[in-house]
C-alpha cells in the first residue's frame, strides 16, 4: 500500500500531524509513506514506515508544486491525505483522497485532525530518533546533569516572552526546584544575539547557550535525555513534548486551546489577558505588533513548573 502524505511548512504543525501518521500505520503496518512537507521539519519525520521524504523548496509562481507533481505523477497512490489543501491532489491518480478543509474551532488541533479523519481519537505524535541523532547529541550532554531546557526563541516575535523574565526565572529554579541541574538555552540558527542578551542578563555561568549548535533531529535527542523543557509557544515546545519529556508551554498571542503542548506530562501557562483580548481587537496587526507576553510573570510560570512537577511527581 501507498500512502501519500502531504503535511505543513511548519515544524510544530508538522511534528503534530505526525498522529494521523501514527494512526495510519497501525492501520497499515505494511504500507509505505511518502511525505511531502516543509524543509525544516523534513529531517525531523524519520518514522521507519516513511520510504521518501519530499521537501517542499519554494519557488516564484509556487512552480515548486510542479516540481512535487512530476516526483508524484506516476504512481497510483492507494490514500492521499492532504492537510495543506493542495491542488496537487485533484492532479494525482489516487483510489482514496481526503483533503484538509480549514475548521472554525477553538477545538485543539489534534481533535481537529480526528475530525478530519472521522475517529474519536488519534496517538500521541511522536519523533523517531536516529542512532546517528543519539550520537551527535551525546557530545553536547557530556557534562550536564538533569538539564533543564529554556526555548526563549520563536517565529515570531509577540510570541517570545521577555529575556529578563527568561533570566529570573532560571535562577529561581536553581534555588527552589532544580540547584544541581544544568540550564540550557536552546534554539535555531539566526538566534543567537537573543540567547546572549538572555545569558547576559543571568547570573554568571547560570546558563549553557547552545542554539544553532545542532540540526533538528540531534535537538530532538537532546531534548529526550534532558530533565524538563520550560519555553515559548513554538516548534521546539512540540518537539519536547513530542519526545516525551516534562513541557511547559508559554502562551500570549497564539491559542493554548489550540496549540498547548501534547503529552502526559505538559502543561501551559499564559498572560492574563486572554488570546481574544491580545489579538481580536480593531487596531491588531500581526506585521508591526509589539510583544504580547508582558502579561505573564515569573511568579505565574513559577507556579505553573510546581504544578507540572506534581503532576510528573504523581505518575512516577
């Protein structure tokens, strides 16, 4: 069986729609997938059932989907399921086609996937970790003990909460909950002036700076060996909660019904104002709008890391 897969650009999207994949193989241990997605989360769906990877590389006039159609044309595919609504699925030969049609809903966007696959419930999403991915992380956990992960970063900037906060934070975790933990930063490449203003504004040596230091995939072994991932409403938020670890999730102009991280130990934590209250307003404009996470404390997400504790504290 052939199964066509065509999913987001983005990587929290993409990590997420990773549970109709899930869901697909258990139904069809045998069958093949090909994936067609953005390039940055292309080296993070590395599942063994996948046969080929197709990154999408942009083009003026989107000519990068006849590039895709002639990789695709000549197969029959058994199941196409396209989440980004593409044209390119009424010009495939397919026996069965399901395309993704945008839902006006504040339901969580693993209930919408459900619903769009007619199931009351689908997995967890989840990232395959390489051998190759374990090794080329080991080098960068040499030395650290229970890290405690920082995601200061995001795509966009009214997301990213404040880097004092960031910084004060992680000292009162050392004094509170975690005095022998190591503190990390991690992040993309293009990020790293952000981390030195955060490292900059902790007390010295608090924290481990290690953005753009590794690809996806040796991010993602990272972060399962790591003790706890406390950062911003982001593919890096998906990706700790993907791999399994404790994932607090911060949340202001983006909805946390929505988006909040998926897994048995996550939580989320945002700004008192509510996302209609940032963002549903006359004057918004997502281009030029200032941060949008000044309304959430240290003492707030403080708070919420105890809870998330408990919480892990109680399943172990």
């Amino acid at each position: 069986m052939h199964i066509l897969f065509i999913t987001a650009k983005h990587i929290g999207d993409a990590i997420l729609s990773t549970t109709i994949m899930e869901h697909l193989h258990k139904q069809y241990p045998l069958a093949q997938f090909t994936v067609i997605c953005g390039e940055k989360p292309a080296s993070i769906l590395q599942a063994p059932y996948i046969k080929k990877i197709i990154p999408i590389k942009k083009k003026i006039y989107r000519l990068h989907w006849i590039d895709i159609w002639y990789s695709c044309r000549g197969k029959k595919w058994d199941l196409i399921i396209d989440l980004r609504g593409s044209v390119l699925s009424y010009l495939l030969n397919s026996k069965r086609c399901l395309i993704w049609r945008p839902q006006n809903t504040n339901a969580h966007k693993i209930k919408q996937l459900a619903n769009f696959m007619k199931v009351n419930s689908l997995p967890e999403p989840k990232i395959y970790i390489s051998k190759e991915a374990n090794e080329k992380a080991a080098p960068f956990l040499k030395g650290l003990k229970e890290p405690i992960i920082l995601g200061s970063t995001a795509n966009w900037h009214a997301k990213r909460w404040d880097n004092h906060k960031f910084a004060k934070l992680a000292h009162s975790l050392q004094k509170e909950l975690f005095p022998t933990s190591s503190f990390v930063v991690l992040g993309a490449s293009g990020d790293e002036s952000l981390t030195e203003e955060l490292c900059s504004f902790a007390p010295k040596n608090l924290l481990i700076p290690l953005v753009g230091k590794m690809d996806l995939l040796t991010t993602a072994a990272f972060l399962k060996k790591s003790r706890l991932f406390i950062g911003n409403d982001s593919g890096l938020m998906h990706l700790s909660a993907a791999v399994g670890i404790p994932t607090l999730g911060l949340f202001g102009p983006s909805k946390e019904s929505v988006y909040a991280p998926v897994g048995k130990h996550t939580h989320w934590v945002r700004t008192y104002k509510s996302y209609a209250e940032l963002v549903e307003t006359p004057d918004y404009d997502q281009k030029n709008t200032k941060n949008m996470m000044e309304g959430l404390s240290v003492e707030k997400v403080l708070k919420a890391v105890k809870v998330l504790e408990k919480k892990v504290k109680n399943d172990s």
